[in-house]
C-alpha cells in the first residue's frame, strides 16, 4: 500500500515538474485553461509506469 501512495505522490511531483518545464504541449482543449489541466493529466498518465517501476526495482 505504501508503495502505491509513493508511486502516485512521486508521479504527481515529475509530472508537474515536466509540465513546468515543458508547459502544455499537446493541444486536447482549444479552452487554455483545460487544456493546461488535461496536459497535466497526460502528463501523470505518461509518467506513471516509470515511476511505478523505478519504485518497485528500488523497494524490490
């Protein structure tokens, strides 16, 4: 379980810092607002397998 929380708190933090870096480059909304927002999210979505498998070789 606590795995699964650092997974998700680790991703949190590099997908927002990759969206900080790169800022919202997949246009998915013509709203700019939603699409920062859905950027984030594809963002968490890209990042989460990395993250999941750096957490699990290291706890592993």
């Amino acid at each position: 379980m606590a795995a699964a929380v650092l997974t998700i708190i680790l991703t949190f933090i590099a997908s927002g810092s990759v969206w900080l870096a790169m800022g919202p480059k997949f246009a998915l909304n013509e709203d700019e607002q939603a699409n920062g927002l859905l950027n984030l999210g594809l963002y968490f979505l890209i990042g989460l397998p990395l993250v999941f498998a750096v957490v699990f070789a290291v706890i592993g």
